[in-house]
C-alpha cells in the first residue's frame, strides 16, 4: 500500500477547501461508497490490482489506485480530443475527482479570478 494521493497534496482540492466551491451538477447521479487500494503497480499492475482483490486498476501519476468495479463510476463521459474520457476518477483516499469536460487556458499575462459567488465583486 502507498499512500501518494493525499488530498493536501492535490491543489484544486486545497483551493476548494479554502474557498468554497457551488458548481451545479450537469446531471442527476447516485454515488455509492467506493472502497480503494492505492498500490505501487510496478511492472505488472493487473497484479497488483489482483493482489489488492479488486476488479480495476486506475493509474494516477506516481501510482495507481485499486477498486471494485462500480457502474456509477463508468456512467458518464465527455469526449475529448485524445477520445472518450470518464466524467468520475477514483482519486485516492476514499474521493472521487469530477471531472466537467472543460478547463480554463489562460493566456500568459492573464489571470483566473476565483471568488465565491455571495462575496464577488458588483457586476461579476
């Protein structure tokens, strides 16, 4: 077991965290608990993840996440350019990241001003 997916160490959850986050979902979902192994897979991650007794092996950056094979995780996806991607990813630490299907590029000079919506400023 590993522990590399700590959700102090993941920036979008520490800002959300600090701030607050209200996005409304785009569609309607029913999540259940999803139990998760983090492991080191190695040079045979089916192993690992056999190892681990679960169905699926997620890759994350430095390691790799283990689970039971769920259908609300695979339920929804948005196509990207590189093809179809999960709108759900396990993420570590008994989460799940959200991916929308959409992020923000900012031109070099430019910023992303994030605010809650109750506090921003006049006219935002």
């Amino acid at each position: 077991m590993r522990a590399e997916r700590r959700p102090e160490h993941c920036a979008p959850w520490v800002m959300g965290q600090e701030l607050g986050w209200r996005i409304p979902s785009p569609i309607d979902v029913t999540l259940s608990p999803l139990e998760q192994t983090e492991i080191d897979p190695g040079d045979d991650p089916r192993a690992a993840a056999q190892a681990a007794a679960r169905g699926e092996l997620w890759t994350r950056e430095r390691s790799a996440l283990a689970v039971d094979r769920t259908n609300w995780l695979h339920l929804y996806q948005f196509r990207t350019e590189a093809g179809w991607e999960n709108m759900f990813l396990p993420n570590g630490a008994g989460s799940i990241e959200w991916h929308l299907g959409w992020n923000a590029e900012i031109p070099k000079g430019y910023f992303l001003l994030v605010t809650p919506l109750e506090s921003g400023p006049e006219g935002l």
